[in-house]
C-alpha cells in the first residue's frame, strides 16, 4: 500500500458530516484527505500545512450562510490566495447556473451538483489533476505580442538586473507572480535561490518568525533555531505577494530591511544581513491603504521605486486568443485528446467577453473545453455555458460607467419628479438611491462585503456604517 505521505494531498469542505466523511472514506483509498466545515476551518488548514493539496473539493453553502453561497465563493478566493496552483472543484447543492458560472470565473476549474455520483466525481480528480500549468516554463511566462504585452515584456527586460525593489500591481488572476518570476530568470541572479511567499497565506503572528526566522526557545513551539526567508534568499530574489496583508507592526521592520539589508531572528541580538533583490505584489490600492492608515506611507514608497502593472486580459485584444491556443495545445497534449476548435462566431464571443476572473479563468475555460468538447467545434452556446454571464460587465471590480446625463438632462429629470409627487422628500429620495445602490453592489458581490465596499468606491467600515444608518432612519421613519 503506498504510504499515507506519498499520497497526492486533498482538500474537502463541507459542513454536512455525513457528506464530508464518505468522500474522505471513498477518495481516502486514492489521496491524503483533509477536511473542514467552515471557511475559517479551511484557511487555518492551509496556513498550517507545509505542502499545500493539488485539489480542493468544497461546498458553496456553508456556515454561517449555508442557504446561500457567498462563504464558498469567498473560499475559492482564499485557497487561491494561499495556494495559485491548487485545483478547485466546486460540489455544491446550490445548483444554480449563475452560480456555477460566477464560480468557475472566480478560478474553481469545474462544478458539479450534488448528489454526484462517486466514480465520477473521482475520475473528474483524477482529469483535473492531470493537467499541469506550464506558463512558468516560458522565457518570461508571457504570451502574446500586443501593445500593452510588449510595454510590460520591455519594462521587465529593463528592471531584471536593477537591486531596487519593484512593486508589481494587478487583478487576481492576471499574472502578477510569473511577472515576479520573470524578472528572476532574466536577471544575472537567475542561478541563485528564487523564493517565494504569500503574505496572506500566513497566520499573522507567524509572518515575523517566517521572514525573519528564530532562535530556539524564542516563542512557544520553537524547538530549534530557524531561518526565515531573507536569510534563504541570500543574493537571490524573494518575492512577497499580496504585500498589502502584511500586518502594520511588522511593516517597519520590513523597511529596516529595504533600507540597509539589516534584520534579526526573533529571540537574536545579532543582527544580520541580505542582499536579497525584494519583489512585492498586491492587487490592491495600496495609495488607498496608505491614505487610510492600513499601510505605510514610508514602506509603500521603498516597495514602489519601481512599480509594474500587469494588464488585465480584456485589453489584449487578440491575445487572448492566443493564450487559448497555448493552453489548448499544453492540455490537448497533456491528456493525450484531439484539440476542439471555436468557430469564426465563438472566437468573436471570446474577444468580447470581459474575463472578470483574467488569464486564470482562460486557462479553466481551455481545460474544460478539452475534457468535454475533444476534438469538435465550439459554437457560441457551447462557449456561453463556460462564461459568466451575469458579472462580465463589472470585471476589474467596479461598476459600469452609468449612462452619464448632463446638467440640464438631470435637472429635466429632477423636475418632473418634484412636479410629479406633492409630497417629495429630498432625503428620502436620496436614501432610496444610496438603498438601491448599496443593495446592487451587494448582489455584485454575492454578499461579499469587502468586494461591495470596492464596487462602491468606499472601505467596508464606511459600508457598514452606511447600511446601520439607512436601517436607524428606516425604522425611526414613520409607516
């Protein structure tokens, strides 16, 4: 029997017992199981493991809102911030096609409702598994020839040997660590340690002892000394993404570091030293943080010196063709299957469709295109059934431009309201906006809070705040 370590680890989420320990009974014979009911159960898993797992396998509807999905779609974001290269399958009873398609342009690779049938659902893993993302294995992991591709394939050509930091900024899926990897394989320290850590993947309190290491007995746990990531590095290049996570008490001591190589373990006097080339990322904004106290104004201008912005999939233009034919040729190949072919009208659709979820969502549509349409055409309604449809026209996280009336349209349209309703209230009309508003972001965002607070332009304090104070006004309002 192959030992339990060797075995490809899994993840399973979901809150229903029964449910959660037939699957780890059934695909135990096969994987390292792990499991959890809740989001936070999953999370506190992945930062604890030293390997993360090839597959998570999770439920949409879990606690505290197990009729709705927003804690799953939330959970894919959260894996994928952990760990880019695990496989989502999302095994969900919320069946709903919208949902479907929202997950899968979140970055799940495929979404099968319950009840599946097991044999299925483990030769769908075993698929799944057998694709491998060879994107890091090109010169500079970019591919296409447009405009704003070539800008950044120059820029990092010109960066690759600078010691400076360079700050790489973009949407979740766009990219940002093969930009962080490239900038390392084109410079003259491409023969030295590349490493590379999430900021957001680690409980905070363990985010000092790991890029810094420790010293034995320094805290409880700490049996023996260890170095942390800066020391690792050496004269390498170390990569922290999604640098905006990074808790502001340890950002000074991140700048000692940016500003004269200098740090200690925790539990050391001695100071030690790295020449350690810093790339950071984040797909926040971190001038916002700045402005809003989360991040420091000081840190965040010796992260910039150098700043790179990776474009987002929808401007490519016909690139994105191209980087689907790159993974169909890498997948077709991989799974031994007669490629699938979009027709003229198909490939007109993929050019208009917005890509909420950028080159990750691309390379899950090419993968499941491969499994289900080998070797056939694929028509415009074959294409729409990967797509999702109803959040395309708010990708980049941000509502469309409303159609913008002048001056004179507006106040044409103020009139015949106030002409129209004897009884017009100026606040009330104005709480109704802002309800409708708030309430549209909301659906957006399938309940995620941080991302309606985003769409709306304000952070989520201000959100709350907001909706406690309609809510004060609603109930102080007579009926």
């Amino acid at each position: 029997m192959t030992a339990p370590n060797s075995k490809t680890e899994l993840l399973i989420v979901d809150d229903d017992p029964l449910i959660a320990d037939s699957l780890s009974y059934f695909l135990g014979r096969d994987y390292a199981v792990s499991t959890a009911s809740t989001r936070a159960e999953a999370v506190a898993l992945l930062r604890d493991k030293k390997n993360f797992p090839a597959l998570a396998l999770i439920d949409l509807g879990l606690p505290p809102t197990p009729h709705r999905p927003d804690e799953g779609f939330a959970l894919i974001a959260d894996i994928l911030a952990h760990a880019p290269e695990t496989r989502i399958v999302v095994l969900s009873g919320q069946s709903d096609e919208l949902n479907a398609r929202h997950a899968r342009a979140l970055g799940a690779t495929e979404f099968v409702a319950k009840p599946a049938d097991p044999d299925y659902l483990r030769n769908l893993i075993r698929r799944v598994l057998s694709f491998r993302d060879t994107s890091a294995e090109i010169d500079d992991g970019l591919i296409g020839d447009s405009a704003p591709l070539q800008k950044l394939r120059t820029q990092l050509r010109q960066l690759a040997d600078s010691p400076f930091p360079v700050l790489i900024e973009g949407e979740s899926g766009s990219g940002k660590e093969l930009a962080a990897a490239a900038l390392h394989r084109l410079s003259s320290r491409t023969g030295k340690p590349y490493l590379a850590l999430n900021c957001a993947a680690i409980s905070p309190n363990l985010v000092e002892a790991t890029l810094f290491g420790h010293s034995k007995g320094a805290f409880t746990g700490a049996s023996g000394a260890r170095a942390g990531y800066f020391e690792d590095a050496s004269d390498g290049t170390l990569f922290l993404d999604e640098i905006g996570e990074l808790p502001l008490d340890l950002q000074p001591k991140l700048l000692r570091v940016l500003e004269n190589g200098e740090f200690q373990r925790i539990g050391e006097t001695l100071a030690r030293h790295s020449s350690a080339r810093i790339v950071t990322a984040t797909n926040r904004d971190l001038k916002k943080e700045v402005r809003e106290g989360r991040f420091r104004a000081d840190l965040y201008h010796r992260l910039s010196v150098f700043t790179v912005t990776i474009p987002p999939l929808r401007d490519l233009g016909d690139d994105r063709i191209r980087l689907l034919e790159h993974f169909r040729a890498v997948y077709t190949a991989q799974a031994d299957l007669a490629p699938f072919r979009l027709t003229a009208a198909a490939t007109e659709r993929l050019l208009s469709y917005r890509f909420p979820g950028n080159v990750r969502e691309l390379r899950n549509i090419a993968i499941r295109l491969t499994t289900k349409l080998a070797g056939k055409e694929v028509g415009v309604h074959d294409l729409e059934a990967e797509l999702d449809l109803g959040n395309e026209s708010f990708a980049a996280g941000v509502l469309p431009a409303p159609t913008m009336a002048g001056g004179a349209e507006l106040v044409a349209i103020a009139l015949n309201d106030i002409q129209s309703r004897h009884d017009f209230d100026l606040d009330a009309t104005l709480r109704r906006w802002e309800e409708a508003y708030i309430e549209a972001a909301q659906q957006l965002a399938h309940g995620n809070m941080s991302q309606a607070a985003r769409l709306l332009g304000v952070n989520r304090t201000t959100l709350y705040n907001r909706i406690e104070t309609l809510a004060r006004d609603k109930r102080a309002t007579p009926q």
